[in-house]
C-alpha cells in the first residue's frame, strides 16, 4: 500500500489533479490517499471541488486579497512543513508551476520526501515568462524525484536538464481527463443564446507579466484589450464572452472592454460551463496555460495572448498561433484567423498532442509499481 497526499491550490491544478484524485482513490488497496489544498484561490477552487465531487482531508485556507508572491510562499511553506511532519506520505504529489507547488515541492524536499512532479519539464527558457511560473517548473523539477511529463518534447527537455530517464514517464495530460468528466453532447446556457447569431469568441486573460508593473506601467493587458476592441469592431458577426479572473489587479484592466453591445465579461464559469463554453466556440483568446491544452482538443484554433508558450507542440500541431503581448500584433493574428477561412480550417483540424484522457490511470499504475 503506498501512502500518496496530493497537494494543490488554484483552479488549473485542481481542474487537472481532480481525475488523478478520483483515479487512486477509486483503487482503495494500492493506495492510501489524502488530499491537501492550500486555498492559494478560494472561490475559484471551491467551485472545482465541488464539480468533481473532491472533498480535502486538510483544508490550509491561505489565500488573501491581492496576496503577493511572498504571502503565498510563505504561508504553503510553513503549512506544508506542518502537514508533512505529522503526514510523512511516500510520495507527494504537485502539479505544474504555481506557488502552491513550488512551496509544497521545496518543503518536502527539506524533510527528505520524495516529490512526484504531474507536468513536469514544461519550460520557456525565458525566466520572465511566464512569471513566476518558469521559475517555479524549473525548482520542482531541480527538487524532484518522478516526473510526469505530458509528452515527448517535455521528456527531452528533462532529460537535456540530466534527469534520470528511467524515473520520466510521458503519460498525456490530466486537462484531457477532465474534459471526459465535463464536456457534454446537450448543454445549454444563457449566454451561448445570446451568442448563437455570432462567431463566438471566448477569451480569459490573468498572466501576471501583462498587468501592470515597473517595467510597464500601463501594463500589456490594455494593448491586448484595445486590439480585441479595433477586430470586434470591425466585425459585427463576432461576439465575445470573457469571463473574468477574481484578480483585481486584472478586473480593472479588463473595465476597457465593458459596456461594449457585442462583448460580456462575466464571472468566472464553474469548470463544467467553462469546458461546455469551449466546445461551442468558433475561436479562443487566451493567456492560459490549460486553456491552450483543452481547447485544441475539442477542435478549436487558439491564439495565445503570450510572447512565447512552454507548448510548443501546440504550435508544431498547428493548433495554436502565438499573438504576441502588442496591441498591433495581437489585432493582426485576430483578424487573421477571423478572415483566413484556410487558416481557420487547417487550425480547427489539427490532432491534439495532450494525450487521450488516460493520463490519470497512466500515472497510478506508475505509482502502483
Ligand atoms: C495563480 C498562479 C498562476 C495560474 C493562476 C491560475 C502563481 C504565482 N500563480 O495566479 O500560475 O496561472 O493562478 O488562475 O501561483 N482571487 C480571488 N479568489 C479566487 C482566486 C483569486 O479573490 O478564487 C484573487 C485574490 O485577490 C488573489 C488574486 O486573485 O490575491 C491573485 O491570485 P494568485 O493565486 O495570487 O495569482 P493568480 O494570478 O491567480
Ligand atoms: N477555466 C474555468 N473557468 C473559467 C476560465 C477557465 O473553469 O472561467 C478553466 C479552463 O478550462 C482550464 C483552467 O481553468 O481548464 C485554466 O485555468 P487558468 O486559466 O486560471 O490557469 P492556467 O492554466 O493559466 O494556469
């Protein structure tokens, strides 16, 4: 019986952890689990909880409003530090490159507990971007002992760093598992109504490197803004929904995009909308890091509101385009796949490289072994 707590704190990992939770604990004699979350989000991980029916055995309720990187840091720190003391599991399990996880790995490294890293090896190379995320993937995977990297690139990228290739294990992405829990043939929702006569755009933007900062006072959040502003303009088929991150540094970015008649920002959607919503729209706009995984494998072209994306098999795939963080680059990628029907089409057919929806078995029979 192997003794296995997972550790997450936000809504991307929870939405990517959540099958993996379900997959061992559904195998009661191989594994004795337990869940920790930090609470790194609250509302926005409450509402993935309770989507995939997860209940925490240890609730560390961190979060505060407009917390900073040292809040977080320190806080999972020296909770986890508690946890682990009293839990000592065989392996703990992180996922990605939040603070969440970058505190719960280092923590458990310093107590001499081995760290199994669920996507692991994703990298930019640029420390900056995402940040702190780069940074964040790069320390777990220097304190790790398993890696679970989602594909063969990801692989290459660890075993260049000189991890040893017997503990990699390329086994997909969970996002794929949870899009079999979520995504569903009839769904229906008031805002897919008002967007039925249109091009449905979705679109989220939250990346810390774009709001506002020293380097950027305005911050590259508005430029992105006003080129969705110039297409939508000169587009009267298209319509956007953008649900808004609960950042409030991100929310007043995003007042620029308010009070226009083809545009709604709306509260954040619960991981079953949310996953429903892509499946229903002509393109996406986004800064996320999931996003650019579930949305090509429900056949949608995504263009990524970044500089440069640790998916790069995205792009090699074709189902992604990079739009960059400048107003006019980001007007002109826009229009392009609006106007481009070829385009639109070679994008929309691409295979997704993320996987099958196994990841979550793949990664428990590993475990079991
Ligand atoms: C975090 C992760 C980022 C991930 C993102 C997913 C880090 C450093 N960043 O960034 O990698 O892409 O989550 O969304 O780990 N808030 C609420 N309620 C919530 C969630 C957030 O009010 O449910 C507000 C709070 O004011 C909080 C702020 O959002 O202070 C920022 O949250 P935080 O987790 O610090 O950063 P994110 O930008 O969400
Ligand atoms: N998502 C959601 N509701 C929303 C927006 C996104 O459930 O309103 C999901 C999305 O499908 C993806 C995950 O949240 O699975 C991505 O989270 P986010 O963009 O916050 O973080 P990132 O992936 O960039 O770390």
């Amino acid at each position: 019986m192997k003794k296995i707590t997972l550790v997450f704190g936000t809504r991307p990992e929870a939405i990517k952890m959540c099958p993996l939770v379900l997959e061992l604990k559904s195998r009661p004699r191989e594994f004795d689990v337990s869940v920790v979350v930090t609470g790194q989000h609250r509302e926005m991980l409450d509402s993935v909880l309770q989507a995939f029916r997860v209940v925490p055995d240890i609730d560390l309720n961190i979060m505060s409003v407009s917390q900073t990187l040292f809040d977080v840091t320190q806080r999972v720190l020296a909770e986890m530090r508690r946890v682990l003391t009293e839990n000592r599991p065989d392996v703990l399990l992180v996922h990605g490159d939040t603070t969440t996880a970058f505190a719960s790995a280092l923590a458990a490294f310093y107590l001499e507990i081995p760290v199994g890293h669920v996507e692991a090896g994703l990298r930019t190379y640029d420390i900056h971007a995402p940040y702190p995320e780069e940074f964040n993937r790069a320390a777990i995977d220097a304190s790790a002992e398993y890696f679970f990297a989602p594909t063969a690139a990801t692989r290459e990228n660890l075993l260049r760093e000189g991890k040893p290739a017997e503990r990699i294990f390329v086994t997909g992405n969970t996002e794929i598992d949870a899009l079999r829990f979520t995504v569903r043939g009839e769904y229906s929702h008031a805002e897919l109504d008002w967007a039925a006569d249109s091009r449905l755009v979705v679109m989220t933007a939250h990346r810390r490197e774009n709001l506002k900062n020293a380097a950027n006072p305005e911050g590259a959040m508005r430029g992105i803004f006003r080129a969705i502003l110039r297409v939508v303009n000169e587009h009267p088929d298209v319509k956007i929904v953008y649900p808004v991150h609960l950042n409030p540094a991100v929310r007043d970015a995003a007042e620029l995009l308010q009070n226009h008649p083809r545009i709604h920002l709306i509260e954040p959607l619960g991981v079953l909308d949310f996953h429903n919503f892509l499946a229903k729209a002509h393109l996406v706009l986004t800064d996320s890091g999931g996003i650019q995984e579930s949305a090509p494998a429900l056949g949608k072209p995504v263009l990524v509101l970044r500089d440069t994306t640790e998916r790069p098999e995205g792009l090699q795939a074709g189902t992604l385009r990079l739009a960059g963080t400048g107003e006019d680059g980001v007007y002109a990628e826009f229009t392009r796949l609006l106007d481009d029907e070829k385009l639109y089409a070679e994008m929309s057919a691409a295979k997704n490289p993320y996987g099958d929806g196994t990841s979550a078995r793949q990664i428990a029979d590993i475990l079991a072994k």
